[in-house]
C-alpha cells in the first residue's frame, strides 16, 4: 500500500528566465508538506541556461 499523507510533489520554474526571452525552461521537482507551507515555495536554485543562482517559483 502506498504512504497517505500531507506531501505533494511541486515544481519550481525560474522566474528571470522567462522574462529574459531565451528559449528553453529551467524547472525542478522536489516535494513539499501541504500542512506547514500551504502556500507557494520560492527557492534560490540554479539555471544552467543563465548559469548563475536565480529564484525558483511554484507553478500550477
């Protein structure tokens, strides 16, 4: 039987990518507890594209 409990799997998109117009995405998946971060995460995560740190939003 599978694990019940308050994880879902999101993803994080960066947000400098899109607004810089190249082509291509930057995306993660990671998991995070609906309970304690009900709202959207934002991480500081890497972009191989821009290659340099950028900021990571939740999406859908």
């Amino acid at each position: 039987m599978a694990k019940k409990g308050n994880r879902v799997q999101v993803i994080l998109e960066c947000t400098e990518h899109k607004a810089s117009g190249q082509p291509g995405t930057s995306r993660y998946i990671t998991t995070k507890n609906k309970k304690n971060t009900p709202d959207r995460m934002e991480l500081k995560k890497f972009n191989p594209i821009l290659k340099k740190m950028t900021v990571h939003k939740e999406i859908k």
